[in-house]
C-alpha cells in the first residue's frame, strides 16, 4: 500500500455516501464507481488494477468538512469502468484528527470542494503513517490508562518525588521508551516546540539605563530552569520534571513581562474599546481576560501542533499541573481539567 492515499470528498446528501456508511457499519467492502473525470485525476489504466490506497472520505457541506470516513481501498475494474473497492474502519466527526490531516494534506475547501463530488489521490509517509495508526490501532484505545515502568535513573530520589511510573497523559500516543523516562519525553516536546522558540522574541524586561541587553521570555526561562535544577537537586526530586515545567512555564506569556500581561487582560475584559471589527460580536466585548499560565496550558493542549492525530503537544498531567500552578491561581475557580480537551472523535 506504500504511502498512496486516495482522497473522496463528497457534499452531505449523496447517494455514495450511504455505501461508506453501510461499509462502516456493516464491516464489509462495498464500492464506488469512478467517473471519467476521476480516472482522469487518478491517472488510472489497467496497469493500477489491483493496487492498494488509503482511502479518506470526506463529507462537507457548507464550506466545511463535517466528518470522514477511513479505510483501505483497492483500484478494481469491471465491464462498467474502473472503481474503488474500499473497506471503511473508522469513522471521525469532525474533529482533531481530521482536521489536522486536512491541514497537511493542504486541502482548500474553496478549490477543492467546487464539486459535490471530487477524487484526488496523493503520496505523503506522514499522513499515511497517520492514517495506518488511526485505522490499525485505534487511538481511543491509546487514551486508556498507560502503565509506565520504574526506571533506574530515579532509584535514588526522595520519598516523595514523582516517578516515571506515576506519569499520566490523556492520550498515550507514543509507547514507553526503554532508556528515556516520560517526564524527559515532556522536556524534550516543550525544548523542540515552535512555542517555546517564540520565547526569543518576547520582551520581559526592558531598562534603556541599563543598555539594551534586555532580558527576554527566553534568557528568563533559562534562569529559572536553572534556579529550579538547583532547588530539585537538592531535595531530591525528579529533575527532568522539574526542567520540563520550568521550561514550558512561560510559554503562553505576553511580551513585555506582567505590563503586557494586565494590557492585554484589559482588552480582553472589554475595558479598552481597541478590539477590530466589533460588530462581529455581540454582548459587551468581555472575553473573560487573559492570564499568561492558563494560555500557557492552552498552548501546550491546543494550539501546538505536534502531531497529526491531536491538538497539542501530549504533556504529561504532572508538567501541565506545574506550569499551570507556578503563578497564583484562584483557589477552587479553576481545575487542570478545564485546560485539556480530549477529542477523540
């Protein structure tokens, strides 16, 4: 099958689109007839009798993609013409893991979708792995609970330091490493994440008496990984979890340190009428504020994109817990919970 991937869009309402489900439902192959025009843009002759694809069905209506079916297909011929024999696996509404195929696939819902029908095929390792992983192991089953292995590395810490046997995710998608521990795993995501490069540019202190060699988001992380390695050291606790909270504590902050952060908390409580294209929204503006550790948590669960099957960057609870909790929080108001969308959808 390789890395060969045959994409079906087709507007809510078709007929086809009962053969997808019934092949959903009922676990067995059905087919779908080709046009001239997708022999065609499949670039189908005898030669491709017999060969395997990927298929992904996308159903849309409104601009927007609503959700997609998943499976195998197999290029068949008979005395009608060329069709697809497929075998749908999976089913996903539309949420993370679609829309991020549909990301990097490139897909435009306003080139693409012009049809109520389109076939188009493609060759992508990446989003065939994706798929391969989506419908052979199903990730649902990756978000139940992990068993993580006690590591030698951390024989000697305190009684009450976290372990790598203690971690806990919500969605698993990656099996234990035999010589890393999980906690290094969530150092070594935040490290390699574009959230955590973007603390470069960001000002947090800026003295013009004191030169222009003003500290960032990023020479401030430093320090204070740092500070916190000393601190763990000493008391025995788990040092890479300490660095991973340290390094992703400030991730989701504001340039200009906590002046910015209380600006733009203004702004979005609606204090400063700055806010373009106002007659967009209703209400009075109030978007509920801004607090640098709470986007922190969101950048770290949704808006890093680190893998194609889910929004995020798959943290450990332990590291999001510490970098939620590294500023002070109303007590009882907020829960880790609240942060951390699982679509599995």
């Amino acid at each position: 099958m390789g890395n060969k991937i045959i994409y079906i869009k087709l507007k809510e309402g078709c007929k086809p689109i009962e053969y997808f489900r019934n092949s959903f439902d009922e676990r067995k192959n059905y087919y779908y007839n080709l046009s001239s025009n997708a022999e065609n843009e499949l670039e189908i002759s005898k030669a491709c009798i017999d060969s395997s694809y990927f298929l992904i069905a996308l159903i849309h209506d409104n601009d927007k993609i609503i959700y997609s079916y998943l499976g195998t297909g197999t290029i068949s011929h008979n005395d009608k013409g060329f069709s697809i024999k497929f075998n749908i696996k999976s089913k996903l509404n539309y949420g993370t893991a679609i829309k991020n195929i549909c990301k990097l696939s490139e897909l435009s819902l306003s080139d693409d979708f012009g049809k109520d029908e389109y076939v188009l095929k493609e060759e992508s390792e990446l989003i065939a792995k994706q798929i391969d992983f989506i419908i052979n192991k199903p990730f649902e089953e990756k978000s139940k609970g992990q068993r993580y292995e006690n590591i030698d590395s951390e024989n000697g810490l305190a009684v009450l330091a976290q372990r790598n046997e203690y971690c806990e995710r919500a969605y698993n998608l990656r099996a234990p490493m035999q010589h890393m521990g999980e906690f290094q795993r969530d150092y070594e995501r935040i490290v390699h994440s574009k959230a955590f490069r973007r603390m470069v540019d960001k000002a947090q202190v800026f003295s013009a008496s004191k030169g222009d060699y003003y500290r960032t988001r990023m020479t401030h992380t430093q320090a204070v990984s740092q500070i916190a390695r000393g601190i763990a050291e000493g008391l025995g606790l788990n040092m890479y979890l300490t660095e991973a909270i340290a390094l992703g504590h400030d991730i989701g902050h504001t340039p200009f340190g906590h002046q910015g952060e209380r600006t733009l908390d203004s702004i979005l409580q609606g204090k400063f009428n700055i806010i373009k294209n106002v007659g967009s929204f209703t209400g009075d503006l109030s978007f509920g504020g801004f607090k640098h550790n709470y986007q922190s948590i969101r950048v770290a669960t949704l808006l890093e994109e680190e893998y194609t099957e889910i929004c995020g960057m798959d943290l450990s609870y332990q590291t999001l817990e510490g970098m939620l909790k590294h500023t002070k929080l109303k007590r009882d108001n907020y829960s880790l919970d609240q942060f951390i969308s699982i679509d599995l959808s």
